[in-house]
C-alpha cells in the first residue's frame, strides 16, 4: 500500500492528510524497534505473541491471524483511556493507539 503513495519527486508518502516521511530514527523511537543489527526478512514467527501482547497492551486478544491483531479487537479494547490509569496503563493504552493509527490511518488498505 505504501509503494502506491509514494512521492518520488519529494521523496515523500502521499496521505489523505498530507505528506509524511518516515526515517529510521521515527521506526525506533515510536515503535521501540532496533535500527542497527540483524536483518530481519520474511514473516517472523513467535510462539510467544501471547507474552508480547501481555507485556506491550496488557491485554491478549482471543485468536490471531498468524503474528497479526484485528483491528476491531483494538478498537473494542481501546476505545477510551480511564482518567485514573496508571503509567503502565498510559503506555500501554499508547501502544495500541500507535498500532490503530498505522492500521487504520496510514495503511487503511486491509490486504
């Protein structure tokens, strides 16, 4: 979806609400994701999503699409953050904020 929106001229992706770049300083910072290392290619398979899903939102959905999460299972989950939540509560209601917004927003195509 994002080769389609891809701007060559600006070296940008093209958005229904503007014009974005995303370099590899973003990917690390917002996503917690290492920059430098090994090179990861093809589907990563975990028998361990369970875990992550417990430790980064809290909270793990009934089933998953291979290493995927529905994004109806977000929106259901994380509709609204309790006005008395905890820090661990704010960052991980963050996370599922931050995997809506890419789902919904930046890659709205479902394939």
């Amino acid at each position: 979806a994002l080769v389609e929106r891809w701007t060559l001229e600006t070296h940008t992706f093209h958005f229904p609400c503007g014009e974005c770049t995303i370099t590899f300083e973003d990917v690390s910072l917002q996503l917690g994701l290492p920059i430098d290392g090994e090179v990861v290619i093809g589907p990563v398979m975990s028998s361990g999503w369970s875990a992550t899903c417990k430790q980064l939102l809290g909270k793990v959905p009934n089933k998953f699409r291979g290493s995927r999460i529905e994004m109806g299972w977000l929106d259901d989950n994380f509709k609204n953050i309790k006005a008395f939540a905890s820090d661990v509560g704010k960052e991980q209601f963050t996370h599922a904020f931050i995997l809506r917004l890419i789902g919904a927003l930046l890659m709205p195509n479902k394939s």
